[in-house]
C-alpha cells in the first residue's frame, strides 16, 4: 500500500510512490501546490511535518537548513514518504480556484522555429509545440527542456513570455522562452550564433510541462509587475494576459538591468501597455547613469507603492533571489502588503548545472 500523504489547511489527501517526491505525486493526482524550481533551491514549497516522516534528494542548505529540518520542515519538491502516514502544514497556499492543476504536466515535442537575439548575452527561442494536440499553459508558467542526447535525464527550466493559446484555437501552441546565455551553458551553449550544434529552425526538442504556480489574480486591484534580467519572460507573459482583456486597473512594470543596452523588448512592451488604460514602463539600470530611473529595481518598485501610486497592489516578480527576496522584505516590512498578495518566481542556477 502506498503512502498516505494529507494536506492542511486545504484538506486533501492523496496516494504516493516511495520514490516519488510528495510535489510529483500531488501534480500526478492533479494538485496544484505552491512550487519553483522543483530543484530544492528556491523555497517556494517550503511546508511543515505535523505528523510522519520524510527523507529528502539533495538540495541547497540555502533552501532548508539543518536545524529547519530538525525542526520538522520540509520541501515538498525534495521529499519522500519514510512513514505510510504523512500530514504536511502548507506554508504557502493558493487561491482556492486555482488550487487544481489548470493544465496537465505531460511530455511533448516542439520544433524550433526561430533563435532571436535580444541583447548582448539574451535571445527569445520561439518554438512550435507538435506534441501534445491541444497543450496549454497559464501565463506565469514554464516548461522544462530536455537537453538533446540525455534521454530527459537533463533538463534546464524556462518560462513563457507569450500569451497561451486562446481556447478552441486548432494552431498549434507556440512557446517564446526568453534565455540568458552562459559561457559554458549545457543548454544556452547551443544558442550561441554559429557554435557547434548550435540550435536552428527545423531542429527538435523534447519538453515537459507546464509548471509553475506564479499566476496574475483577477479583479480590479491595481497589479505591480517586476522583473530582473531573464525573467522579464513570465513578467511579459502576464502583461501579454492583461492587455489581451484590456485591462482598466493600473499596472506598473519595474525592470532592473545594468546598462541601457541589457533593456530587451521595449516596443513590444510599449504596444501591450498601449492596449492598457493605466500604465507605466519603468526600465530601472544598476550599473550605468542614464535620463531613467537607476538604483536597484526592487527599490523603485516599492517606492512607487510607498508613494501611493498602486494602492493595495497585486505583486508578480520574477528574477534572481536576491531580487526577489530584497522585494519581498521591504513590500512586506515596510509598506504593509501581505505576503499572500505577493507571486513570485526565483529564477535560481539549476542543480546541474549553471543556468536555469
């Protein structure tokens, strides 16, 4: 008989393998958990033992430390039932209408169809999902690429930057993943201009997906987007959602970036803030003086909220952690909005690697 594994607050229970993660058994009965990176780096499915035993795969002592452990903490990406009973405290939950997985996480294969350059070290790989019929993602989310000649055994994260398929709609899916590329990198190598297999329209890729929890909540409330270097992607995906339905509610998008030339997709950006009612661009640099905003973005960004500008905002922030945790502190610290009304999405270096 297979573990039990019960949730609270929410009540669910569900059945997993022994050498299943309690997140991929909760995915696999249809579950929508909080989760990041599913590497045990970023945090996000942080939860609490009341009741049984786990043991963990490896993760980032950054993530959960020996003495969180000891404690009883877990993350649920990490996790394996070591007891035939487990009840798990939820730290994070989502709304209830979103607590279902809105799209199915399978495998599929896309086909490339175009490598853009963005800016000196970031390109947009569009690609043509053949498989599976009918694939959808909600904005916000990623799917994870399998790195060619592993078998799925590497695979490297990367999120959509452009709005889902509308409902009905028999073309096929298309997949705009915005990629910082590294020197080095196991799967951004193949997106250098003229490298050796280097990735080029026509070429194959298996995929797995969509994942990801980060999600733009409806209503009328003014919603603050930020983002830092790649994960402008999730950010533009969600903007993408908002001027699709011309939205009326003001929306303000920080984005941080060392020098004027590290900004990519400006007139994109423009044209969807166009469709808008209420909005602002505010491209933020670190390392270079311009006639724009500079400092760090998570700065500008709550300084707009402190002055009044988005009162009681929707937050959706996607970057590296130290962005988003320096966001997250002084949004909740110092100008008073609720955790829970703040998605994020830590772009963290994958596990095997150095990207993400």
């Amino acid at each position: 008989m297979s573990p039990r594994i019960s949730f609270e607050p929410i009540g669910v229970e569900i059945e997993c393998d022994e050498d299943e993660t309690i997140l991929d058994a909760a995915f696999r009965e249809g579950w929508n958990l909080v989760h990041g990176c599913r590497e045990g780096q970023c945090t996000a499915c942080k939860s609490f033992l009341l009741e049984g035993e786990v043991s963990h795969d490896r993760y980032s002592p950054d993530a959960l430390s020996e003495s969180e452990e000891s404690q009883g903490y877990t993350l649920l990406c990490r996790a394996l039932p070591d007891t035939d009973e487990v009840v798990v405290e939820l730290l994070h939950v989502l709304d209830p209408d979103h607590l279902r997985l809105a799209h199915p996480i399978a495998d599929g294969r896309a086909t490339v169809t175009a490598v853009e350059p963005l800016t000196g070290d970031m390109v947009r790989l569009r690609l043509s999902v053949g498989e599976p019929a009918g694939f959808g993602f909600t904005p916000g989310q990623y799917v994870d690429l399998h790195l060619p000649g592993t078998d799925g055994e590497e695979r490297r994260s990367f999120s959509m930057a452009n709005v889902p398929p509308e409902s009905g709609d028999d073309d096929p899916a298309t997949l705009d993943l915005v990629i910082r590329r590294y020197p080095g990198g196991r799967f951004s190598g193949l997106l250098e201009p003229g490298g050796a297999g280097s990735l080029a329209p026509g070429d194959e890729l298996a995929f797995t997906g969509p994942y990801g929890s980060m999600a733009l909540r409806p209503g009328d409330r003014p919603v603050l987007l930020v983002a830092g270097g790649s994960g402008i992607g999730p950010i533009l995906s969600l903007l993408g959602e908002l001027a699709a339905a011309e939205a009326t509610r003001p929306v303000r998008f920080f984005y941080g970036a060392r020098t004027e030339a590290d900004l990519p997709l400006r007139e994109e950006i423009a044209a969807l803030g166009a469709r808008l009612t209420d909005f602002a661009f505010v491209p933020v640099l670190s390392e270079e003086e311009w006639d724009g905003a500079t400092g760090l973005v998570h700065d500008a960004a709550a300084a707009a909220v402190g002055a009044g500008e988005l009162p009681d905002p929707i937050v959706c922030a996607c970057g590296p952690p130290p962005m988003i945790e320096a966001l997250v502190a002084v949004l909740t610290g110092r100008h008073g909005v609720p955790e829970s009304d703040i998605a994020f999405d830590k772009f963290t270096p994958s596990a095997a690697g150095i990207e993400t």
